[in-house]
C-alpha cells in the first residue's frame, strides 16, 4: 500500500510538473526561432540591397568586425556602410545564411554561428565566410550585440 502511494505521488508529481518543462521548452524554441528570424532579416536586407533592413536585428550600439578588420559601432553606421556596398561593389551579389549553431550562454545571451555564402556576377564577389554573433534578449526581442565576419579561404 505505501509503495503505491509513492508511486502515486510520483505520478501526480510529474504530471504537474510537466506543463512546466514544456513551457520552458517552448520557451527555448521560441528564442531560437527568433534568433533566426534575426539572421534571416540580414539576409533579406541584403538581397534586397536595403542597409537599413540588414542592420534592423542590431542594437544600436552594436559592435561589427567586417572581414578585413574594419570596426564599426552602431546600427547606423552598419546600415550606411552596407547601403553603400550594397549601391556599389555589392549591387549584383546574393547572399546565402544557414545557421550552424545556437548556443545560449545564459538564457539571455547567445553566440550563434552561420556559414555565410556571398554569390555574384564574377568569382572575384563569391566567397564563403563564416559569421560569429553575439545576441542578447532585450525587451523589444533578440538583438545582435556583437558581430565578427571571418572569410573561409580554400586551403592550398
């Protein structure tokens, strides 16, 4: 009788606690759906040659590396610097971004990973990079934080 009241216990224990495991997966679901939804809006500001759309996901104090060093501060500045490419040496690229990792350090700060494909009329505008960013959550949602973009050159 008392082994099944523990097991009975157990039951009912676990049966309460459930809605809240899967809450909090939700939870984790939903951060990472809207981590790539952020990743996304890059690459539609992109391919749609908007600088202001591809620095839509960055806070506004965001940190950005571009692939040969140069640092750049702030959304702005990261929406003017990519109008510009974009009006310019860019203007006939596509851009290709997958997610390859999501890793949350705390639940309000991730780093995430993308392997970045830039296509265009010449070899010379195709190369493939891979993007490290850093996002934290916000009121207003996930934000890029921090962005470092690192070229992959083929070995020799």
């Amino acid at each position: 009788m008392k082994k099944n009241l523990s097991l009975a216990m157990l039951t009912l224990f676990t049966l309460a606690l459930a809605p809240v495991c899967l809450r909090a997966q939700d939870g984790h679901d939903a951060d990472q759906a809207a981590i790539r939804e952020d990743v996304r809006q890059m690459e539609s500001g992109w391919n749609t040659k908007s600088g202001e759309l591809f620095a839509k996901p960055f806070a506004e104090d965001a940190d950005y590396v571009v692939v040969n060093g140069m640092y750049i501060k702030g959304r702005n500045a990261i929406a003017t610097g990519h109008q510009r490419i974009f009006d310019t040496i860019y203007k006939d690229t596509t851009l290709t971004l997958n997610v390859k990792q999501i890793r949350f350090l705390r639940s309000d700060v991730a780093v995430v990973h993308v392997n970045a494909h830039r296509d265009g009329p010449t070899k010379e505008l195709a190369a493939d990079a891979l993007l490290t960013l850093v996002l934290t959550k916000e009121k207003q949602g996930w934000t890029i934080a921090a962005f470092q973009n690192t070229q992959i050159v083929a070995s020799r």
